[in-house]
C-alpha cells in the first residue's frame, strides 16, 4: 500500500475505533477485505446464477442489516475513502459486476472495515495497538458471519 494511503488508514483506524495500527497491520487488514470480498463475490454469484443471470448486480450481495448500517456510516464518515478501497480491492476473474455492482464494492469494503474496527473494542474495550490474537479473532468471528 502506498504511504499516502497507509497515512489515511492509520487515520480511518484511529478516528474509527481509537485503534493505532502499523504497516504489518494494514498487510493484515488487506488481506481481511479480500477474504471478506471473496466470499461476498461467491454467495453473489450464487444468487446471480440461480435468477439466471452472469452479471452481478449490487442486491445479489448478502449484505445484512448491519453490514448496510456501516456502509452507510462509512459513506458519511468516510468518503474520502472510497478511491483507495477501489483501488485495493481485487476483483475475481471469473466475475462480471454491473456497473452499478462495480461501484458498490468500495463502500462494502468499507462498511467491512468499519465493522472490523468495532469489532476489535468489542473484543477489548480498552484495546490500542491489535495484536496478531486480536486479527485471528477477528477473522475468526467474520468468517462465521459473513
């Protein structure tokens, strides 16, 4: 990630949830969006596929309350945000997005971030710096629920 951009993070975490995170954090963090993207992608594909379509659309997304509630917090919060989530998210190859689909993606990316950083108070209320337990859990409770 470029230094402007792991600028703009350290500030996102830190604004967000109190969190002072550094560059071995954020490899963790980006990997935590395309895994959490991963799986994303292939339940939308699977809703795609069975309404007969190959071209994602922004509803196939399983996106639950709560993930849509922190993508709109992010979208207020956090606009500025959004070019750098574009750029660092990967698309699957194998995946057509609509357009709309396609501009969806950096605002889940970031309401996935959002929720990651709450979910790390959630796990210790009075956590500053995460340590590598703080990401595996963390992984750990995304993978169940996403």
């Amino acid at each position: 990630m470029p230094v402007m951009n792991v600028t703009r993070f350290e500030h996102f975490f830190r604004t967000a949830a109190g969190l002072d995170v550094d560059k071995e954090d954020l490899k963790r963090y980006n990997e935590f969006v395309d895994r959490n993207l991963a799986d994303l992608y292939l339940m939308a594909g699977v809703t795609a596929k069975t309404n007969g379509r190959d071209v994602l659309q922004p509803y196939d997304f399983p996106i639950t309350k709560g993930l849509q509630e922190l993508v709109r917090e992010f979208e207020k919060l956090f606009p500025e945000l959004e070019d750098v989530l574009d750029e660092m998210t990967s698309r699957p190859p194998d995946v057509v997005l609509s357009d709309e689909a396609e501009a969806w993606v950096p605002r889940v990316a970031g309401g996935v971030s959002l929720g990651l950083a709450r979910t790390f108070k959630i796990i210790e209320p009075d956590l500053v710096n995460p340590r590598t337990r703080h990401w595996d859990t963390a992984f750990r409770l995304f993978d169940l629920l996403l």
